[in-house]
C-alpha cells in the first residue's frame, strides 16, 4: 500500500452532531468540511507527523509451544507487523532440539508517528510451517506500547567495533582460562563451633544474637532481597538481552486467553535521516551470544519459606519441597516438616539441564497428607535462560571477598581475574591492567586498601590480585552473593500470594569446568546438653505453718525444671519442721535439653496432641525455674517463693546467704550484671526467691545452688545420679546433717515426744507427773485409811 494513501487514512475520523453544536456554543472554529454524512475531514495541522523510522527485531527464539490441531509444532517461523510493513524470520528446522532462530536479527524501515501516542502496535505471529504447504498461525501476540523500546543509536561510540566478532561465546578465550586448583585448601585454622552459612545470613540480616562473632572475625555478608531477583530494579527484570512474550491463539487476549507458547526477543526502535542518501546508525543489536544449547549444573538452594497457607484442620500444614526442571524433577515428601507455617528447610538441590530446551525452573511447596492426596500450596517459576543471557551475571553471585578456604570459600568456575576478563570482552572495554596491589580498569586505578584497611584480619583471604579483580567486578553493577524471596502462587487463586519462600539459584555451564564447592546450609541441629543444679541449703524461707504447739515452721523442699520440659520436673527430698527457714538437702537435679549454641536457645519438640503423628519443634530461651514449698501431708503443698534464670543471662549468685538480696535481680546495677552459664560452664553461689505480696515482690527464701552445664560427652566421663542415687559422684553428695527436729512428727513418735512435747511442755508436765503422784498417793492413802483405822481399832492379831 503506498505511504498517500496510510496517510490519507489516517486523516479521517468521526465526528458526532454534538461536537458541531459545542462548537458553535463555545465559539470554537467551525469543524472541518464533510467527506461523507457524520465523517469529517482532519485538517493537516493536527494529523500525526510521520518520520522514517527502524525497527530491529532480536528474534532469538520460541519457547513452551503447545499443541496446533493435535500436532505439534516443529518448524515454526516468525512473521513481525509493524505500521503496515512485514518481514519475516527464517524457519526453525526442529524446534525440539534448537528452539532458537540461525539468523535472528530482523530489521525493517517503517513510516511511524513521532508521537508515541499515535504508534500502532506490533504484531508478532508465530506460522508452523507443515507438509502441503500449510503454514497456520499458532500463536501471536499484540505490544501496544512501543515506547520503551525507543533507543538513540548513537549514545554509545563503542571502542573497537570493527575488531569485535558479531558473535561472542559466554566461554572465555583459551588464552586467559587457568585451572582451578581442586585439591584441599590450606586450613590456616580451626573455625569455631558455631560459625556457619546461617551465621552469615542473620549477620546480613542484623539478627546479631543468632550470629555469634561471626562479624567480628571480617566474614562476609550476604544481601537478603525481600522480593524476586528479577523485580530489582537495578538489574533491569534480567530482561537486558531479550524479554519474554507470551503467545495467544487469538488477536487478542480476550478472544483465547490461555498462553500457547513464548516468544523470547526485543526490539530497538529509533528514527532515521529524512534524507534517504545519508548514512543510516549503525545496528543496535551486536555482541550476541552463542546461539548453540548450553548444558549447565543447576543449584538450586532452599533456605526457608513463611507465611504459607494453612492446609490443616489445626491451621498449619506440613510443607516440602519439590523441584521441576525440564523432564527431570526432586520430590522431597520424605522431609516434609510437620505442623508449621514456617518451615525452615535448608535444603541444596543439584541438577542439569540443557538451555534453552529446560529454562523453568519450578519449585513448588506441597503440603503432606497421610490419608489424602497432597495438596498444593504455592509454586513459583524461575527462568534460568534469563538469568544465563543477562548481562549483569545473575548465574552466581559475587561474594564480597575472594576466599580459597573457610566458611566462604570461592565457588565460581573461574578465578575473579578471568570473570574481570571475560567482563571486559563483552563490553568492549579495555582490559584491567595489574599492578603491585593496583589494578586499572576503565580508566581508574583501585588499590587493596580502598576496601580492606581497617578490616578484621581473614585468614582465609586469595591472592591480592584476585581480591582486587573481585572488588572492580563488584563495582560495575553486578548481581553480589544474595539470597531472594520469592512469593508462591496458586493455580486455583493465581493472584493471591499463598507464602514466600527464600532461595537462590546458582547457574554453571559446563563448559567452563567444575565449580566449586557449594554452600553447606543445613539447618542448624540441636545438640544434647545436661542441666546437674545441686541443691546445697536454704535460709531465710517463710514460715508458712504453726506447728500444734503454736511454733512458726515449715516442712521444706525444693522444686525445679526446664521451660519447655515441664514433664521432667524434680524436686528434693523434705526437709521437716524448719524452725528459722534454714534447709538441707544435698541433691541433685538433672535436666537434659536440647540447645543451639549458635542462637542461644533450646529446641523442644514435642506432640501438641495427643493425636498428632508427629512432633512439633519450637525454640525458646534456656530458662530454670526453682520454687521453695513447704510439704503438707493432708492437704495441697503451700507456694512460697521462686525464681526464673534465663541461663545466658542468669543473675549473679551472693557468695554468701547474708549478702543475697533481691537487689541481686536488678540487672540496672553494674555490680549485679548478668553472667552467662554456657560460658562460666559452673556457677555456685546464693540466689534469692522472691513471692508476690499486695502488688510487691517480697523476699520468699535463699536458695544456695551449684549448676553446671556439661555436654553428651562429659556426661559419659562424670556420670552423676539423681539426687542421692548412684553413681554419687562428681561430687560426691553426703547425707544433709539436719538439726534434731527436723522429722516428720507422726513418723516418730518417741522424737515427737523429746522434741515437740518435752522441749516446749517441760516444766509443765514435771508438773502434771508430780501432781499425778501427789494424787496418787492421796487416793491410795484416802483408800487405804478406813481399813487401817478399823483395824487399829479392833486389834484382830493382839
């Protein structure tokens, strides 16, 4: 069709009567002269300016094409509309084997509008060439908005053009490859027990009482992404080299709008001279990559997921992992984690794939029933083809230090010098130059000591030249070591987010060489711990009873146990009519728990019915509790006092029973500051036991103790009883020496006479004994005198 007549289309649009009426009552110019009754012609001032324009179409190939009328489509074609003018691309031979177009940069010359208002839209159709020469359209797609594909194409005067291939492998030249050495790396020293790959994480998310001296030993940290990676604004969608097109079977969506297939390209769009005999810019699309299939190693790195729907009638569900690349996928229902909305898995899973025949990546959160099917609860899909094409190195993130042992070792193909390299290759720079810990790329000079003085000392730090070829390649843009949240989706509610989860990918072509080793992020495992508390004496405990002979006493003992472990309390034996508050007991209590070092807390797990198939785990603070009660034998036992120690910051104990005070829980004064029983291992002292009276605390008892964390190991070489029991030892526990009155009165009943009765009722029953003999004797003479008398009198034997 020839440019007059589109132009002369393009003048005419419709006008109704009431635009004439406006018009006319507004005092506007009359509208133009009719061409046909109700059509009116646009005066030339306003039509849309026109101007030569170019296209450039990266055709870079179809992706995920469905079924055509029960046939698949093999050898498909592109055919790209754009303001009446067509091209076509080259057929793809098998489409199950390549995917991607042999000559994949299209251009055409079109007449478009200036104003990206008036641009029409482009038009791509995807033809399956078939026998008989069929060619049906299976699938196209309609971009409306044409404006962020505009570029100026002379805004980068690249250096070199003429001496860069059109083609550039993503595998380095011969020249700069240098193997990786596999063997053992040299331990300068061991790490601590708890640094790890999840120290590195809550460092970088400031959750530094979950770290330990992890930021002070110079580690690295990581940068935690709260949404996907590819929604980074920094990293342009990983879209930088061609985007995805979704395809429909139909004009536009709403005639079909299920997706057939993907269409993976982009366009540069920019006007061109009005003058048809000056030079055109030259072409926007170069430095392409290698067109071929790529195998790569795939790992994909599960830490953890929140926020998941509930799936159980108990509001929780019991998630795992399964993973879906191409025809190959990992179910991971034998470790489902029950009972939790939280679950942290902790998971690395390893697989290869073939780009870009297997570029979805799918993880899916599936929650485990026993009796039913499993029951989906969310999915999310990664295009690793993205992320392999990009420019801004999304296969593996950069670490901030390059490292050859130790808990960040370098787990790239290649060494930092040869990425710098390979960097400086595809973007046409010069290469870095190194000098005696200098470097120069792009024109600037970096040194070590822009970034490492000042820093913790890392035994475990590369060559200085790797270290500063890594600290450029940081600053150009790159994506750095991270871990991204993903949310997860539904079919059956595809715009409701059902969870996030947190993962990263790690991307190795194969044809670079091994990688190196990869990140070990178990979660972190409890380990078993023993509580020995040795309860020596008490004093000063309330005197809660009155004993029958009107006496201030209490029969006490000792009470204590876990949070968490409710079910293992223990108390001590009874310590009888205690006079003055004091108590003795000798005994020891033993409390196994399951405790993090790393995080500082206690792992618990436990059945929350008792109907559950499995158990639960929750995490809190090592806490003990020690109570004082006096024993009652006919009735409740009576609450006197108690105290609650979070065991990393216990308070302090008083050496001695009459320097210990309430004021000993008070951690505002310096003198009384918290100590941590994980590091001491022993504390022995005095700790006060305080009761609730009228809204106050009130000093209850004194309670002196010796508590002792020891592992599974010092256990198995001090073995110790409960109590008194046997193995008594370590130390070794004797009989209290109790006072006299310290028994239980109905028990004892000679005791009970000497120290209850004779003790208070002395005097008063050498009394009542006397009287009852005067008594006596006066009854036995009041019985006997008649007799006598009578006797005397009648002298029967004179």
């Amino acid at each position: 069709m020839p440019s007059s007549a589109i132009d002369e289309l393009c003048t005419a649009a419709f006008f109704s009567e009431g635009l004439l009426q406006w018009a006319t009552d507004t005092g506007l110019p009359y509208p133009p002269p009719q061409r046909e009754s109700n059509i009116y012609m646009v005066p030339q001032g306003i039509k849309p300016v026109l101007q030569r324009t170019a296209v450039e179409i990266l055709a870079w190939g179809l992706r995920n094409l469905k079924s055509y009328q029960l046939a698949s489509v093999a050898s498909p074609s592109l055919l790209v509309e754009c303001g009446g003018q067509v091209v076509q691309s080259c057929v793809i031979k098998n489409a199950k084997k390549n995917p991607n177009f042999q000559e994949c940069l299209l251009f055409m010359e079109v007449r478009l509008p200036k104003e990206d208002l008036y641009t029409p839209p482009i038009i791509v159709k995807v033809i399956d060439n078939r026998q008989f020469g069929r060619r049906p359209v299976v699938g196209q797609c309609t971009i409306r908005s044409l404006e962020e594909f505009n570029c100026d194409p002379n805004r980068d005067e690249r250096e070199s053009n003429d001496t860069q291939p059109d083609e550039v492998s993503l595998t380095p030249r011969d020249d700069v490859l240098i193997d990786i050495d596999d063997k053992e790396p040299l331990i300068y020293g061991q790490e601590e027990e708890f640094i790890d790959w999840w120290s590195k994480l809550y460092a970088s998310t400031g959750e530094r009482h979950k770290c330990g001296s992890y930021l002070e030993k110079g580690f690295d940290t990581i940068q935690v992404y709260e949404k996907e990676l590819e929604n980074t604004e920094a990293f342009e969608g990983l879209t930088d080299f061609c985007r995805t097109f979704k395809l429909y079977r139909g004009k536009t969506q709403d005639e079909d709008p299920s997706v057939v297939g993907e269409f993976k390209g982009a366009f540069k769009i920019y006007p061109l001279p009005d003058d048809p005999s000056v030079p055109i810019p030259p072409r926007q699309f170069h430095q392409l990559p290698a067109k071929g299939l790529q195998d790569c190693l795939v790992r994909v790195y599960i830490v953890q997921a929140f926020g998941l729907q509930p799936k159980d009638s108990n509001g929780k569900c019991d998630p795992y992992i399964k993973i879906s690349l191409g025809k190959k996928s990992i179910n991971d229902q034998d470790h489902y984690i029950p009972c939790t909305l939280e679950p942290v898995f902790g998971k690395l899973f390893e697989l290869t794939c073939t780009l870009p025949l297997d570029k979805d990546l799918k993880i899916t959160v599936y929650d485990y029933d026993l009796l039913s099917k499993d029951e989906k609860i969310g999915q999310t899909v990664i295009d690793l083809e993205n992320r392999f094409l990009s420019k801004y190195g999304a296969c593996c993130g950069l670490p901030q230090t390059y490292c050859i042992s130790g808990p960040n070792q370098w787990r790239d193909q290649l060494q930092p010098s040869q990425l710098l390299q390979v960097f400086a290759q595809r973007h046409n720079h010069k290469l870095a130059v190194y000098k005696q810990n200098k470097i120069i790329f792009k024109g600037q000079e970096y040194s070590l000591s822009e970034f490492e003085d000042g820093k913790s000392p890392n035994p475990h730090l590369g060559p200085p030249d790797e270290r500063l070829a890594l600290y450029v390649l940081r600053k150009q843009g790159l994506v750095h070591e991270h871990v991204e949240t993903r949310a997860l989706y539904s079919p059956i509610q595809p715009d409701i987010e059902q969870g996030k989860i947190q993962m990263w990918v790690d991307l190795f072509p194969k044809s670079l060489g091994p990688p190196g080793p990869p990140f070990n992020i178990t979660p972190r495992k409890a380990k078993r711990f023993y509580l020995r508390c040795i309860i020596w004496n008490t004093y000063d405990v309330i005197l809660d009873e009155v004993s029958i002979t009107g006496e201030k006493m209490s029969d006490i003992y000792v009470k204590g146990w876990l949070i968490g472990h409710e079910e293992n309390k223990q108390k001590t034996d009874v310590h009888y009519r205690s006079l003055g508050g004091e108590g003795n007991f000798n005994w020891r209590l033993v409390f196994p728990f399951d405790y993090l070092p790393a995080e500082q807390v206690c792992s618990i797990t436990k059945k929350e019915h008792f109907w559950n198939l499995d158990k639960t785990e929750t995490k809190m603070s090592p806490n003990l509790i020690i109570q004082i009660w006096d024993n009652d034998k006919f009735s409740f036992d009576d609450y006197l006092g108690s105290i609650q120690m979070d065991l990393n910051r216990m308070p302090k104990p008083a050496k001695s029973a009459e320097k210990c005070s309430l004021d000993l829980l008070d951690e505002s004064l310096p003198r009384f500051a918290p100590v941590s029983l994980f590091e001491q291992k022993t504390v022995k002292g005095w700790w006060p036991c305080f009761a609730e009276q009228d809204g106050k605390k009130i000093l209850a008892g004194k309670v002196e103790m010796t508590l002792e964390i020891i592992s599974e190991q010092e256990k198995e070489e001090r073995p110790a009883g409960l109590g008194r029991d046997e193995p008594n030892m370590n130390p070794k526990l004797e009989e209290p020496k109790r006072p006299e009155t310290s028994f239980l009165w109905f028990s004892s009943p000679y005791k009970t006479m000497k120290y209850i009765l004779w003790r208070r009722f002395k005097w008063l029953i050498i009394t009542i004994i006397i009287v009852f003999i005067l008594l006596l004797f006066l009854g036995i003479f009041l019985y006997s005198f008649p007799e006598y008398a009578a006797m005397k009198l009648v002298k029967p034997y004179s």
